[in-house]
C-alpha cells in the first residue's frame, strides 16, 4: 500500500507521541538500513536515502510527479485505520514507475462516491444523487461569549491583504514548485480570528469586486474529534468539506465522522488520485453556480491546534493541494488556517505557508467607538469609553464584554469592571497556571524588547501576533505574584482611571507607576529596541543607558518633593531609593525625576521626565535643557554620586535626523507613537496611547 505524505516520525522534527522510526531502504533486490541516527526528521531521511543507493536525488513525497524514481512506504494499518506498529518502514525505490501507479486506484472517482454514498447520511446521500435540490444554509454554529459582532472592522484593509496574498501566491507558483498554498492567521484568544475567518470571503470579494462564497470548518465545540486527529486525518478533513459543502453544520460532521467507517470507505482510495480531485469537482459546482458571474471561495478551517501537530500538518498538506487543484481549474480559491500558535503550520516535507496578521484599530478609543456603534448600545459617557478602552486595549473580546456591561451599568471604574470581566464567563479559563504564563511572558517580552511570540521563547495563547497581553491578564497576573518581594505590583495603579483626571495628570500617573512596575520586577529603565540619542561629545554610550536599572527600594512609596521651587531654583534631589513625583500640581520645566543605577559600573544617573503631550518639540527642548542645566550645576556644587542626566519627554512626532535633536546637549529619548510600543511594551502602551489620544494626539 501506499501513502501521499510521510508518516509521523518523518517530520521536521520527533512530534509528542511520534516515535522515531526504523528505515529501511529496498532498492534492485537489496535492503539497506537507515542509520537510526539519521531518521529523525525529513532532510536527515532523504539525505541518508541518496548517500546509501548512490543517488543524487530522491522525491519522498510527490509519487505522481516522479518520473523515474518512485518512493512507497508500506505500513500495518488495523481495521480501525490505526497503526499496528511505528517501529519499522520500508521504502521501497524503483528506477521505473511501478504499473499500479500509472492510473488512480482501482475503485476511483466513482468507487470512492459509492463508498459515501453506503455510509454517509442520506441528506448527503441525496447531495451524491444529484437529487439534493435544497442547500441548507452554511452555519458557523459557535457558542461565542460575547456574542461575535455582525460586522468585521476594517474589511477593505483585511480585503486587500487576503488579496495581495493571494496574487503572491500564484505568482510565485508559476516559478516555484515549492511555493507557499496556504494563508495562516496567528493571534491569540479574542483577538477576532474566527471572526476574520468567517469574513475574509466577504473583505476578498469587496476588494476584487466578485461574488463570495466560504466554506469554514473549525475542531472547537467540544465535538468528537477521533478520526481528526487519527492517521486518517486527511481523509477525515476532505470529509469534513464535503459535509460543510452540502449544508452540515461542524457540531453535526464531528457527529457523522465519528459514525462513519473511514477505514472502509477509504479503502483503496488515494487521497491525491482519488479523494482530492472529487472535492474539487464538488466544489466546482459551487463556484460555478452562479453562471454569469465570476465567484471566489474561502476555505477556513479555525482552532488547528485541537488536533494535535501531527494532524495539522496532514490538513495543511491536504488543503493545499485541494486549493492547487481548483487553481489549476482558474478559479479564485483562498485556504486560510487559524491557531493560536505556530508551531502546527507546516507539511511533512516543509512546504511554507504564507503568515498573514489581522488588522486592528489604530487605539483602543477606536475599537470602544466601533463596538458602541455596532452593538447599538447607546451613547456612553466619556469615563465610561475611558474605562472600556483602558480594560479594552484593542482586544476585541475584553472591549466588547465592556461595553456591554458599561451599557447596563455606566461609571464603573475600572476596578469594577475588571473584577466583573474575572469573574464573569470571559471565553477562557482563567487558572493560576495561565497566570503565571501570563505574568513570566510579559516580563520576558519586555527584556528581550521584541515579541516573545515570534523569538518562540514563550508562545501563550493569549498573545496576539504584536505580542501584546490583553490588560484583564495582566491586571489579573500582577496582582498577587508569590515571587515577588515588597509591596502589590503597581500594574492595578497603572491601569485605573479616576474620574475628572485631566489626560496630562494621567500620564504622570501611568509613568510613575509603569517605572515602579520596573523597579519590582528589576526590569531595565529602557527595553532593548528604545532609541536613545547621545551627543557626540559623551563618553557614555546608548547601550550604557540601556543598562539602567531602578531600586527595588523604588517600587514603594514615591517621594512627593519637588525638585525645583516657584522661582526655578533646584531644591531637592532625589536619591535612587525613591522615584520622585511632585504632589504639587504645577511644578516648573518636569514632571517627574528618577535616579537609575547602571548595573555594570554602578554609577548613577539621574532621569528627568516631560509627561505631558508636547505638540511645540522646540518647547519641549527648552524647558528639559534649562532643567538639566540647573541640576548638572546643582549636582557639581553637591559633588554626589550622580554622573549623567537623562531626558525623557512626550511628543507628538520627531525626526531623529533633524539638527535640533542631535544637537540637544543631554541623552534624551523621545517618545511618539512609533516609538510608544517600544517604550511601554505592548499590553501597556494602549493605555498610554489612549491617554495621549486624550491630550489631542494626532493619531499618525
């Protein structure tokens, strides 16, 4: 018997539960063994296969496209389509393509029809027959908390990268047979995949115009999944389309499936000569139902990670050669995978797929406008979007939860409404493990001042593909950590609102509390990726003030004194024991000051802060120029520890190659909203965001 793909321990690398697998090669009345050392993942097998027979190549995977070297793999299969054994394979190389392979098999197109026909449910029976005149209506039959919206945002943008994806990869097929067949969404819970999934033909076709058809699978539901994640993966998968095709619902193809005797019906059938090229004539018929127009059709299939990485590579290989068919017809087909993680999106010979990213609104304020406006909920007073967009933070779960709750319930403070979001049904189970996931991701992210997700260090599956943590998670993971010494984490300070707060009092509010958060957990001041500008005549470097790191002592309680009085005197210098944060509400040239020690050399340097939004950089620049001029001379008189001042100021845009910026006489960095996610992170920088949209921040 033969395979279209390789069995499990051929993958790239020994999946969970996939044992290393024994080879042998049967080549001109020879056996030769594989080295076990050499059989553990594709390029190791087909390398070994080439160096034992002396050949320069083979194919392991394409039987019907070799012409003169054909591979087989034999196998055990029990009568209920599982392995008997994983200890021995034989391949089996022929010079000349073996009889039996010259035609499909021997039941064919109509042999595998009949099998359905005997076994499937008379509904798709009839469909077979040709006398199934009345389609059931495609239903996505998700139990959804909250529920999904009716209307996905921005569908001209999501339209337009499903489109250009779509034309790379045909373009690209024609010059490369190896070529990516299929889209792969990446983002975590709630962050609208399913709901991109079911819009995506809509989005396509509004963007080329054309008549839209889906077709969506999905593995969540709690639905039987034993034939799904069986070594019959493919053929369950092809099973499932053809069930969605014909109007079932996915809870009611898992329950079929499981019925279904898929070793019988796929006896003697080869998913690529056989099974495939009949969906694709099914299909057809949907495409061309409509025959004075031109229609394009999504395959989605949602939530891959249910059935195990072994399975998905089994879909993806299936899909794509599914969707390469009906190309190969001339017709408009995307297939787009989603899961909340990567590591299930390849085929056993390492074909890539193409990663695509959900686009969201530019602020949280957008999505809290949006979900207001298409949940019809009424007008919300502006503490109350203020609540939702900071709880919110562009996560579409969290945003929508809140403002239905904001809806029956308004002035709730964010307090209120995060222990509502706890405690209530979220649509994810909240445990003290995820916690602790939760808390070890974001600290790691911010260390390594890049997307954990994509270094693969950490991959939770409430991450979304920028990396950012909904703000519920983090509030929730900050809260009581064990491993944490001295007073609560000052994340809750940092997301709470008060009402009446003018925005530039809550930026200091979020600055002073994101800098204890830091001192806590000793995370350096600036992460990796925050650009710093130093003068040329400083003996100190960028990478010197990226080793900077606060107190632990610091994420107590904050030093209220200012550091200059009325008439611009400096009167007070703060040590690095406490952050400084003038109880005043007016205080002259900053808004607050820091003393950062560098963990190398233990010198420290004093941290001066603009929170306050600067439209006016000239302004800005003046008034932190005059300030660090007073305290240098200040601190030469005192001769103290303190050997560098550092400048840090809100601004609307800057351009770091202009004059005014190399020339300023300090280290400064400056934050505007392309730096923003650099300097806060992304579960923290909407908050942030949210507060300079406040202050009448143009959003770039």
């Amino acid at each position: 018997s033969s395979t279209e793909h390789l069995p499990g321990g051929l993958a790239d690398e020994v999946l969970p539960g996939y044992a290393a697998p024994k080879i042998f090669v049967s080549y001109q009345g020879r056996n030769h063994k594989i080295p076990d050392g050499d059989c553990n993942n594709f390029s190791s097998v087909q390398q070994s296969v080439c160096r034992t027979l002396q050949l320069e190549t083979v194919d392991l995977e394409y039987l019907e496209e070799e012409d003169d070297l054909w591979v087989v793999f034999d196998r055990d299969v029990d009568k209920d389509g599982g392995l008997q054994a994983r200890k021995k394979w034989i391949l089996r190389v022929y010079e000349k393509e073996p009889a039996a392979k010259k035609r499909p098999s021997d039941r064919g197109h109509e042999g595998f029809k009949q099998a359905l026909a005997r076994n499937c449910p008379s509904d798709f029976v009839q469909y077979l027959n040709g006398t199934f005149t009345k389609t059931k209506a495609l239903k996505d039959d998700l139990y959804c908390v909250p529920k999904p919206l009716q209307e996905a945002w921005g569908l001209d943008q999501w339209g337009k990268t499903l489109n250009a994806a779509y034309n790379t990869m045909v373009a690209q097929t024609d010059t490369n047979d190896r070529a990516a067949r299929v889209l792969a969404l990446i983002n975590g819970s709630g962050f609208g995949k399913t709901h991109a999934l079911l819009h995506a033909a809509e989005a396509w076709g509004k963007v080329t115009s054309t008549s839209h058809d889906t077709i969506y699978i999905t593995y969540n539901l709690e639905q039987p999944l034993h034939h799904d994640t069986s070594t019959q993966s493919s053929a369950a998968f092809l099973l499932r389309v053809a069930l969605a095709h014909s109007g079932f619902s996915n809870m009611a193809s898992g329950s079929i499936l499981q019925q279904l005797p898929l070793a019988e019906i796929m006896c003697g059938v080869s998913v690529d000569l056989d099974a495939i090229p009949f969906l694709a004539d099914m299909l057809e018929t949907r495409l061309k139902s409509d025959a004075t127009h031109k229609k394009l059709l999504v395959l989605a299939v949602d939530e891959c990670a249910k059935i195990g990485d072994g399975p998905v590579c089994e879909v993806v290989s299936v899909l794509g050669k599914l969707v390469n068919e009906l190309r190969k017809r001339r017709h408009m087909v995307l297939a787009l995978v989603s899961s909340l993680t990567t590591s299930p999106f390849r085929t056993w010979s390492n074909r890539p797929v193409e990663f695509v990213q959900l686009p969201l609104p530019p602020t949280a304020q957008d999505m809290v406008d949006f979900v207001v406006q298409k949940r019809n909920v009424g007008r919300l007073s502006a503490f109350s979007r203020e609540t939702a967009s900071l709880m919110g933070g562009c996560h579409w779960r969290s945003t929508m939860v809140a403002v239905e709750m904001l809806g029956s319930q308004e002035n709730q403070t964010v307090a209120d409404l995060a222990n509502r979001l706890a405690k209530g049904r979220f649509g994810t189970n909240i445990t003290v493990t995820l916690l602790d996931r939760v808390r070890e991701y974001i600290l790691e992210e911010y260390k390594s001042g890049t997307s954990v997700r994509k270094t693969r260090m950490l991959s939770p599956e409430f991450a979304n593909a920028a990396g950012m943590v909904p703000p519920i998670f983090a509030w929730m993971a900050f809260f009581e950590d064990p491993d944490s010494c001295g007073p609560p984490s000052p994340i809750r300070d940092f997301f709470s609102n008060k009402l009446g707060r003018d925005p530039a009092k809550q930026l200091e509010h979020c600055g002073i509390q994101f800098d204890r958060f830091k001192a806590q957990y000793h995370l350096p001041v600036f992460s990796q990726h925050v650009f710093i500008q130093v003068p040329e005549t400083s003996t100190r470097t960028s990478d010197w003030y990226k080793n900077l790191f606060f107190s632990s002592d610091a994420s107590g309680s904050v030093n209220r004194s200012s550091v200059f009085d009325a008439d611009g005197t400096v009167v007070s210098i703060p040590n690095r024991f406490r952050l400084c944060h003038p109880e005043l509400p007016n205080h002259r040239y900053i808004d607050r000051a820091a003393v950062a020690v560098n963990q190398a050399t233990q010198e420290e340097c004093l941290i001066l802060y603009q929170d306050k939004l600067n439209a006016d950089l000239s302004q800005a620049f003046l008034s932190l120029r005059i300030a660090a001029r007073k305290i240098e001379a200040y601190l030469q008189e005192q001769k103290t520890q303190i050997v560098s001042i550092l400048c840090v100021a809100q601004v609307v845009s800057y351009n770091r190659d202009s004059t005014s910026v190399k020339k300023f006489p300090f280290p400064i960095v400056l934050i505007d909203k392309k730096s923003l996610r650099h300097v806060y992170r992304g579960t923290f920088a909407s908050a942030i965001e949210y507060q300079r949209q406040r202050s009448g921040c143009p959003q770039l």
